[in-house]
C-alpha cells in the first residue's frame, strides 16, 4: 500500500503544467548530450551529479518523454523508498507500524515535492533506504552468528559467516552507488555507524566496508574538489533552517521518547529497534551540515532529503504505539474484540489525514513551488524580444535557454562563442570582454536576462563589458519579472 500510495501521488500533475525548473533544466540538457559530451564535462564540472546525468541518458535514449521521462525515475524512486521503509517498520515495530510508516513517507511534502523533479535526491533515498535494510540484514546475521558461537547450531557457524560477508558486500554496494550518486549520501553512512555501534556485533564489520566505500569514491571525492567552486553560491543557513531542521527533530525525538517509554518498537534486532535505526538517520546527516556551516556553508535541505526515512519510521511507530494503547482502553471498556478499531473511525481518521495534506500537495504540483519556471522566462522573452535582437545573460548562466532552445532562438546571442556541449560546460563559453563589447555595440534592441537573487554573480570583465555598454548606449524600454528572472528590453536613445 504505501508504495501505491507513492506511485499515485508520484503521477499526480507529474507534469506539473509543463513548467521546468533551472536545476531540472541542467539535467534534461546534459541527460541529451552524448556519453562522450557527458565524461567530458564531468571532467570540469558536476561531476557529483555524473552518474545521474547518465542513467538520465539511458532513460531519454530509451524514450524522449520530455517532463514525465525526466521525473519518471524519482517516481519509481519515491515508491521503492516508501515499500523500504514499510518494510523496515514492519521488521522493526510490527506490520502497522510498517504501514503508518510507509504512507507517512508517501505523504511527507519533501518526498512528494522531490518525486517530482528531475534530480538525483529521491534515488538517494531509495538507496538508501534499501542500503538500511541491508545494514539491518547483517546485524542481524551478526546477531544470530553470536549465538552460534554460545553453542546454538554450531555446524552452521561457516555457512553463516559466508553469509554474513555478503550481506555486508551487498551493503557496502548499495552505500558506493548512493554516494555515487549524491556525494553527501555518505553521511548516511556516518549515521548507519552510530547503529551499527549500538549493536553488540557490527561496529567492526560496519568499519571495515565503510573504508571499503570510502576508499573506492576517492578518485570522486579528488576531481569534486577541483569543482568547489560550484557550491559557493550555498549561502549560511538562514533562520528558517535552523527552525525547520528543529521542529523535525524535535518530532523525531519526542517519538523516540513515546517508543523507549512504552518498550515497543524494539523489535528483536541486533539494531536496537526504530530510535537506534531511525533516529542517527534523522539527526546527524543534517546535524553534520548545519555544524559545519561557520566553517563552509553546505547545508542545503535536499542534500539530506534522505533524513525523512528516519522521520517516517519514527512517525509510523509512534502513531503504531499510540494506537495500541487506545485500543487497550477500548478492550478494557467494552465488548472490543481483536486488533482493529471500527471501521468508520479509521476512514475518518485517513480522510482527516488526507485533508491535511492536500492543500500542501495540490501547490506542490503548480509552478509557483519552485524558485523559477525556464518555460515561463523562456516564453516571456518570445514575447519582448523580436527576431534579430541581440540577448545577454547576467550572470552568464544560461540555465534559462538550456530545455527552451527555441525561445531564444531568433535572438543574436551575443556573448556566446560555444555552445554548452560544444565547450564541455554547463552553459556554454563566452567570448572576451573586448569582442562582447564590439558585438553588443552593434546592436540596435537588446534583451538581458538578469537572475536577481540566489545565483552568484560573474567575476570576470565580461560581466562588467555588458553593464557598461548598456549604460553607455541604450536605454531601458522596459523591464518583466519572471519568477527569479528579470527580463529588461534596451534600444538606442529615441527607438523604444
């Protein structure tokens, strides 16, 4: 049910009224180059995204299904996260609290915002949500090997420590391909240690593959490196960060707290049941961020989407425990008999939980819930601009033309001297500041595309080379605010 549930709310207004973000717009560009133009690329920039970009490849090579292809994967994704984490609560806590947690993950608005958008952050969670129930495999296999030792099933002590080594070399596998994909996966890792520590048997094994993981992405972690300078734009977190990532832990606590005061959620592990699992998964990965920020500001909220596993698991358990002690109150009231409140009180109950949360999803699926909309900008500058005009960016992203070429089309780009693929770039290499002032100077109308807040802005005199003629010798015939972008027509003094 709660990978169903996933998948329906996956497909709801996938197309989102066939807006596309800036971020998604660099996946759906990159995703069609070629896998030559893709390695090449990665060797200057973006190389924490490279295994997306080419499984991105592989799915528009098999079908070109514009927006729905390009979100398709973080659909299946989100779904095979909630199906994990049900499974999780159901090891752990028992089959309703697998339950409650897998749809609570379905209907968390991070997971329904990221299973509808074309980036790598909802694979990340459904590795690493697979990656945990391995982990919880092989503890247990610890587990039961310790028990061998003491004199139960002696002759199955090698079988089980074969075992056991698979279970970890799988684990191991799965944690290498979700760090492959989001570099900050690897906190997760660090959060799986803490677990593995509160065990009896896993902190040594748990050690020895995450050297394993660790030494295997360090050509990764070396190139990344050399492209620091693709995060300085993440600013220090701001106020409501710091709130958000409080009142989640906050929650994540107070359910850990319910389930350690009633001894439910145990489960029979070596994990030490849901808050031993759950809760390291909900509060390191973004606790580590956040703590670092007045050293490098890194925190951003996606990087650690995969928090919401723990969240869910500690919800699902919560709302299990919860249930059960209302349920043994009604058994000592009355005529009660088994498991199951009535009926109507659980349709009542899903309908109250559904109302909740559907103001949030149905925004969820407009453009409006994203920071900008490249259709839109891409529509508006059709609209202003006529054909022959020139066309600056500022700063020099071109993330706005990227999966809208044909906007921009009958505009002279001035700037441009290759392409994106052409350069092996993002978005593409600019002429010098000299031959961008000659070009610009020639034209008769101009329309500059500004993005005015979140980006960072060039630090090169090819910047300061377009400022300067568009001061000098046009003037502004009008100015468009589209989401993050702002548009501004110029023309010679006099031809507005």
């Amino acid at each position: 049910m709660p990978a169903a549930a996933a998948l329906a709310l996956g497909f709801w207004g996938i197309r989102r009224q066939d807006s596309l973000w800036s971020d998604e717009a660099v996946t759906y560009e990159v995703a069609h180059r070629s896998t030559s133009d893709i390695a090449r690329l990665l060797a200057e920039a973006d190389v924490v995204h490279g295994l997306h970009y080419f499984l991105m490849h592989a799915v528009f090579a098999l079908w070109e299904g514009g927006t729905v292809a390009l979100r398709l994967p973080s659909v299946l994704a989100v779904a095979a996260t909630a199906a994990g984490v049900g499974l999780l609560g159901r090891r752990l806590a028992g089959p309703r609290a697998g339950l409650f947690a897998g749809l609570v993950l379905a209907l968390l608005p991070s997971l329904q915002r990221y299973a509808q958008e074309g980036r790598s952050y909802a694979l990340v969670c459904a590795l690493m949500t697979w990656g945990t129930w391995l982990l919880l495999d092989a503890l247990d296999a610890g587990s039961r090997k310790r028990r061998a030792a003491r004199g139960e099933r002696r002759s199955w002590l090698g079988a089980q420590q074969f075992g056991r080594r698979f279970r970890w070399a799988g684990y191991g596998a799965v944690m290498l391909v979700a760090c492959l994909v989001h570099a900050f996966a690897v906190l997760g890792l660090v959060a799986h240690g803490v677990t593995a520590a509160l065990s009896r048997t896993g902190l040594r094994p748990w050690a020895t593959t995450a050297s394993v993981v660790s030494a295997s992405l360090a050509p990764l972690a070396l190139v990344s490196a050399t492209q620091s300078g693709q995060v300085s734009w993440i600013a220090a977190p701001a106020l409501s960060d710091l709130v958000d990532q409080a009142v989640v832990s906050a929650v994540g606590v107070a359910c850990a707290l319910l389930l350690l005061s009633g001894r439910t959620g145990g489960g029979t592990t070596a994990a030490g049941g849901v808050p031993a699992l759950a809760l390291p998964l909900l509060l390191l990965p973004a606790g580590l961020l956040l703590a670092l920020s007045p050293l490098r500001p890194l925190y951003v909220d996606r990087y650690v989407l995969y928090g919401s596993i723990g969240l869910a698991l500690l919800t699902g358990a919560a709302l299990d425990r919860a249930l059960r002690h209302v349920l043994t109150r009604l058994r000592a009231r009355g005529p009660l008999r088994g498991p199951r409140l009535p009926v109507p009180v659980v349709a009542v109950a899903s309908a109250l939980v559904t109302l909740a949360v559907l103001p949030a999803s149905r925004e969820l699926r407009t453009p409006a819930s994203r920071s900008d909309d490249v259709t839109a900008v891409a529509e508006a500058v059709r609209e202003m601009g006529a054909p022959g005009d020139g066309l600056v960016f500022l700063p020099a992203r071109r993330a706005w033309v990227l999966a809208t070429p044909d906007g921009y089309a009958e505009l002279d780009d001035v700037a441009l001297a290759d392409s994106p693929a052409a350069s092996g770039t993002l978005f593409g290499a600019e002429l010098a500041p000299a031959v961008i002032r000659e070009r610009l100077t020639a034209q008769r109308r101009v329309v500059a595309v500004r993005d005015v807040f979140g980006e960072p802005r060039d630090s090169t005199g090819r910047r300061d080379a377009k400022e300067a003629v568009l001061r000098a010798r046009f003037e502004e015939c009008g100015t468009r605010r589209v989401t993050r972008a702002q548009i501004t027509v110029y023309a010679r003094p006099g031809h507005c």
